[in-house]
C-alpha cells in the first residue's frame, strides 16, 4: 500500500473513531489532538508492520500519520459544517 491509499483509507477510520470519541464525552476542543494522535497511532503501527512501504523511516511515518490526522480533523469540520451541526 502505498502512502496515499494509507491517508484515504485510514483517514475515514479516524473520522469515524472520532465521532464515536465525541459521543462518549470527548470535548470538541480535544478532536483536533486526538485525530493526530490517532493518525500518528495508525502510521507506526503500519510502518511496523511493513504495510504502507517497506523501506519508510520512522519521520516519513509520523508524517503520513500527521498528514492523516489533519485531512481526518478537515473532513470532520467540512461534514459538520455542511450538516450545519
């Protein structure tokens, strides 16, 4: 898997992950943090496994999972703002 089906793919996880976060009490000043978080989380765990690429370095990593992470936030603020939520 290359580092763009990675950032789609797992970008949509993180919104839904997110979503259920804030559900169960996450306050919405925390979305942003954990969507990094989460991002970063999912990229390592990736990269350990060897499945975005294998010859990634950890840097290269943890942007990708922040790179996730930032398009996850922005996909969430775009839903919410086009469901006027």
């Amino acid at each position: 898997m290359d580092i763009s089906t990675f950032i789609f793919s797992v970008g949509a996880v993180i919104v839904g992950l997110v979503q259920v976060a804030k559900t169960t009490g996450l306050p919405d000043r925390l979305v942003p943090l954990t969507a990094l978080l989460l991002g970063v989380g999912f990229a390592l765990a990736a990269g350990s496994q060897h499945a975005i690429a294998p010859a990634i370095d950890d840097f290269q990593l943890i942007l990708a999972g922040l790179t996730t992470g930032l398009t996850a936030v922005g996909l969430h603020g775009g839903v919410k703002a086009t469901l006027g939520q």
